[in-house]
C-alpha cells in the first residue's frame, strides 16, 4: 500500500437484491445501489467502484473497503459448505447429530427428521481426552495422530474441525492434532472458535466455522486479488470490523455481517439525536431485520443460522423473509401467502424489467402509487409500471378481487409479518413499543413503516439521511473489534479476585496485540470487560458488566434477574465465562450539515391509493412528490406525501408529519 494517508472509505453491504455503497471522501458522502451478484459477489462490489471512479484510488492504494458480506450468512442457508471432517474424542462422534434431544414440535407425533450436520463417515474419534478439572483422562497418543492422518488422507476433505472435551481448560491437544494436518486443509480448533463450556453448542460453532471457512476464504481471496493492495475490512456479527485476514479464518463470526451494519448506524444516530431508546427496522429486497437498542447494542449468544445455533456472540436480532423482492402466491387452500420465497436480484420483481413474472410486495407498492413511476431504483433502474401490473393482475384474477385490492392485501400481509417480528424483539420481551422510537433504513422500509407504526402505537419514527444504504454507512462507523471468552465456572463466592483479573488481562492483551497487528494505535483501544453469571444449578446466564467489588457485582446480576424475570432468588451465583471486548474507533463521520431556506416544493403529484373500504373499494388521491435532497432544515410535510431519494422512498401516511433535521434526518410524529 502507499505511504499516503486514505483519502477514500468504502462502506459496502452485500445484500440478497442490492449491493449498497456509502463513499465518504473529503468530508462529503456519495451513495451507490447496483443489483447483487449472487453467485459471484464480489462481481457487484468491483461494478460499483468502477461506477463510482474509484479504481485510479484502487491503483493507489489509497481507499479502505469496509464490507458486510453475505457469503458465509448464504452458504449456510444453502447448505453449500465444505466437505468437513469432524474429530472429537471417543464416544462423542454423536454430538451435533444428538444436539440437545429436543423436538421442534413437542407434540408431534410425526416429527420430520432433523438433517445431520456431519454424515457418520466424517466423525472420527481419537484420544486426548481430558476431564472437568482439566486432568488428562485418556493421553493422545502417536498412534492416534498417526490413524488420524491416515482416515484424512483417504476422506481427501477441503476442512476440518477439531472440538476435544475441555479443550477451553488446555487446548494442547487440539494443537497437536491440528499440526498434523495437511496445509493446504482449513483447520478449525473448538479452543480457538468457542472456548467455553456446552459440548454440543461449542462443536456447532467450531464445525460451522470450518464448514464454511473455505468458501469465505475463497471470496475475500479472490476480492483481495481484485483491488490489490486496498485494505478490507470485514464487519462482524457481533458490530466490530476485523480485517480480511482474520475474517477469513473466522467465518461463523460473519453470519450477521450485514444487518450489523445497519445497528452500528442505528446506535450512532441514536447518540447524536439524544434518543436511547430505538426500535430498528430494516427491511431490504430479500429479508426484514429487527431490533432493540436500548442505549447500546445488545448481543447474544444464543442465535440461529437456519436449524443451527451459533454461540459466538451476534447482534440480538430477529429475521424474517419479507422483503421487498417476496413473492405473493396462493396456498394450497386458496389463501393469499407472501414469502418467505424472494425473486431476489435475478429475475428481480416484475416492474425491473428484467424478466420477472411473480408477483411481489416491491410491484405491489407500484400498484397502488407508492412507488412513482419516475423513481429510479438505485439511482439508476427504472420501474416497469406495466409489468407490475400483469404480475399482480394474474393473482388478482385467481381471487376474483380488483389488480388494486389484490395489492393492498400483499402489502397488508406483508405488514403483519413485520409486525408480528417487532412484537418479538419488543412486547415478548417486556418492552412497551410506545417507549421507543422506530429507527427505519433499508430500501424498501420508507415505505411501510407508518402503518406498522400505527399498529404498533410508536410516537415517533426516525428516517435518517442515507437510510437506503444505512448498513453501508454503519460498516464506515463500526469500530475495529475483537470478542473473547473463556469458561471459569465456579462459585461467585468463591472466586479468587486476583486469579479472576489476571484471566480478564490475559483476555485483553490477546484481543489487544490483535488490533495491533492490523495497524491499529494502542491509544485508541479500550476494554469492556463483562462476565456470565446465573443462579446455582441454571442453564442460562445473564450478562454483567464486569465490577471488582463482588458484592456489587452480585447485586447487579440479581437486579438484572428481576428486571428480565420479574423475581430473584436466594441462592448462590454462580460464574460462568469472562469476557472482553477489544475496541478501537477508527473513523469518525460528521454528516453534513443541509441548507437552511424557504420550504421545497414538490416536483410532481403522483396517484396513490391511500384507503380502501367497502363503500370505497379504490380510494385515490393525487399526493405530492418531494426529492429528499431538496429539502431544507426544519421543513415539516404534512401527509399523504412521498418522499424519494435516489436508493429510497418514504410513503408518509395521512395523520403523520415529517420535520427535517439539520443534518437531514426525518423525525415522523403523528399530527391528529
């Protein structure tokens, strides 16, 4: 790379529709949209820098890439990892097919059978076996690394994965079996991926790192190639970047590359709107992500990736298949369904243009008016109102109901399943949605997010400037970061204070020379200590920031307890794992400010169904258009009204009003 400083940052979230762009360069911001490669994505990220004029920058070395990649989050849905080996000690071949003996369905009768991770014929057992109190139970043997090498070299697998009982004690042995594996196989250690306790959940993670560790590594080798020496980094489940090299090694740590994105923007606005409080909502083409910020990010280590769990830590977040690319059909009883199946970015919606016949929730926003037959997806895709129309009108005839109202069922559908996710996040978890302010972003969100609104009660809604590449813009204001773990499991009350600090220094320096290797100054890296803890005898902890007065701490876990659970108990607490989060801010972002000035005018009317009832099956109404870009601070719109940049469009319902900040953001309140 050149000596000279970056003039250029990149953000870049790949999604299933659009690939996004956010180019901040000599304090101004440009945004992007081209249609995703799927089968190729990195094809879409070399398009938009060539679009962009970027590649004389490339040639310099004097642009960073801050990606949010979808390569690992696809693989796994798909089913399209790498032919895997897993070894683990003797008698435990059955661990991730066993998994926790659950059912799905309790009382089913008929249970489909679950799909097994890893076919018997890759499970291979040896020795190295060590006990609870991290004594050696059964030695590794030469004779063990010698079998071991002998079944690998017949099974020929592109990957391995390696999770020995109490490896998180002593991992020596994973060591050892792992230098006898050939270089040119991806090897995944248990003590490296997950260092905790839970046998099946610490496995899962370290086979799903290396099930889809040569397909990541792959990618991000073959986008390094592409720009040379431009540096890449990569956003991490858990809201961190991490540079390419790292990412490459870790893919169950991308799973939630891109909706990450999107939540480390959420958490900045909030922070320079004075606005704790968040519900997020980000719908894109292919899906809808969901989320509660309350004053930071919540993680979790208790997420899913299709029918698998991940227990490394992620953003709290719930995902459901709607987006705008979700296709309506009808089911085998007549009733009108939407998704979770997307037309995707290839045929795409019918009113692209690009072949697509299936009806969905994008061509039914064109039906009714929501989308302008001038916009222009992306700043650059124009909208076949037509085909949208024969899309929706082939359904609309199977239900014997008008092309219309046919679309104001799909977007009604579409609605409730968006409700029903931001119920999950919010009511199902004791939170009142009137406490919160609803944080929308993602190309298609503008235009349902006042009716789940009203449905939903919220005061106010929050569109921020840029909000159709929100989760590009997050991936340049996410810091560099690095998440560690380790089981302790023991009593509170028992804990040696001393021994208990030096584990979490041991923690920080390792996360510490880790960012420092990636050229970050050690002035800008601080720690966030934070420990597990849970009554004696549960299987669920809470987590805690970290405190040295145990008794402080003790009383902040039982607090926690009875805020989440509504009681707590008298018995010991036990300590589960320690933890700690390496950050280092790398990039600080001042959005410009906008003009102040007499009030926009709208640049057209456009027709827009706004109500139906009985009485009035097709209610329209001539509604002005306004260009976001042309509006001035504090300029308040009343609804109905669309509101339209180059990657989104707002649709401002009747009883809502719009005030523009000064720095562009749309703040939403009700003006009955």
């Amino acid at each position: 790379m050149s000596k000279l400083a970056p003039l250029a940052y990149l953000g870049v979230d790949t999604g299933g529709t659009f690939t996004d762009f956010v180019l901040f360069q000599d304090q101004q911001i440009r945004c992007f949209k081209c249609p995703s490669t799927p089968d190729n994505p990195e094809l879409a990220i070399l398009n938009g820098i060539r679009e962009l004029g970027l590649m004389d920058l490339v040639e310099a070395g004097r642009l960073v890439v801050v990606h949010g990649s979808t390569v690992a989050t696809n693989a796994a849905l798909e089913g399209k990892g790498a032919k895997t080996v897993f070894i683990t000690n003797r008698g435990f071949a059955d661990t991730l097919t066993i998994a926790r003996q659950t059912r799905e369905a309790l009382y089913d009768l008929r249970p489909r059978a679950k799909t097994v991770p890893v076919p018997k014929s890759l499970c291979l057992e040896t020795g190295g076996r060590l006990g609870a109190d991290g004594s050696v139970v059964e030695a590794l043997t030469a004779d063990d690394l010698s079998t071991l090498s002998a079944s690998l070299k017949a099974l020929k697998p592109e990957a391995v994965a390696i999770n020995l009982l109490f490896s998180f004690i002593n991992p020596d042995f994973e060591k050892a079996i792992a230098a006898h594996i050939p270089d040119d196989v991806f090897v995944s250690r248990s003590s490296e991926v997950l260092p905790e306790y839970k046998e099946y959940e610490r496995g899962m993670a370290t086979w799903l790192n290396a099930w889809l560790g040569p397909k990541v590594a792959t990618y991000l080798g073959n986008l390094q190639d592409a720009l040379k020496t431009t540096p890449i980094s990569v956003m991490q489940s858990s809201g961190g970047t991490t540079d390419a090299a790292n990412a490459a090694q870790r893919a169950v740590n991308l799973l939630l590359s891109g909706p990450a994105g999107g939540l480390a923007a959420a958490k900045h606005l909030g922070q320079i709107l004075h606005r704790p409080k968040l519900m997020t909502f980000d719908m894109g083409g292919t899906s809808s992500d969901v989320a509660l910020i309350n004053g930071d990010i919540k993680l979790t280590n208790e997420g899913r990736i299709g029918p698998y769990p991940v227990a490394v830590p992620m953003v709290d977040m719930h995902t459901i298949g709607a987006g705008g690319g979700s296709i309506a059909y009808l089911d085998e009883g007549g009733m009108l369904r939407v998704g979770p199946e997307s037309a995707g970015a290839d045929p795409g919606p019918a009113c692209y243009n690009k072949g697509g016949i299936k009806p969905t929730v994008t061509d039914a926003n064109v039906v009714l008016g929501r989308l302008p037959a001038s916009a222009r997806l992306g700043g650059a895709m124009g909208i076949n109102c037509d085909a949208a129309r024969a899309a929706v009108g082939e359904l609309a005839k199977t239900l014997g109901v008008s092309i219309e109202s046919t679309a104001e069922g799909i977007i009604d559908i579409a609605n409730e399943h968006m409700v029903r996710a931001l119920r999950v996040i919010s009511v199902q978890r004791g939170h009142d949605p009137a406490d919160f302010s609803l944080c929308c972003f993602g190309g298609a969100g503008g235009l349902h997010i006042c009716a789940l609104a009203n449905t939903l009660n919220c005061p106010e809604i929050i569109v921020p400037n840029y909000a159709g590449v929100f989760s590009a813009l997050g991936m340049l204001l996410a810091p560099r970061e690095r998440q560690l773990s380790r089981t302790i499991n023991t009593g509170l009350a028992e804990t040696d204070a001393a021994n208990l600090r030096r584990a979490l220094d041991e923690l920080a320096d390792t996360g510490r020379q880790q960012l420092l290797a990636e050229g970050i100054n050690p002035d800008q890296i601080t720690a966030h200590p934070t420990v597990d803890l849970c009554y004696l005898g549960q299987s669920y902890t809470l987590n805690i920031a970290w405190q040295e007065d145990f008794d402080s701490l003790e009383r902040g876990f039982h607090r926690a307890h009875r805020e989440l659970y509504g009681h707590e108990l008298a018995i010991p607490v036990q300590l589960i794992n320690i933890r700690q989060a390496l950050r280092a801010e790398t990039l600080s972002i001042t959005l410009p400010s906008i003009a102040e000035g007499p009030p926009a005018s709208a640049v057209e009317t456009q027709t827009v169904m706004i109500a139906a009832t009985k009485n009035n099956p097709q209610a329209l109404a001539n509604v002005p258009r306004y260009e976001r870009p042309q509006l001035n601070c504090d300029q308040v719109i009343h609804g109905p009204a669309l509101i339209s940049d180059a990657v989104a469009t707002l649709w401002l319902e009747k009883k809502w009003q719009a005030r523009v900040d000064r720095q562009g953001h749309l703040i939403l309140s009700r003006c009955e």
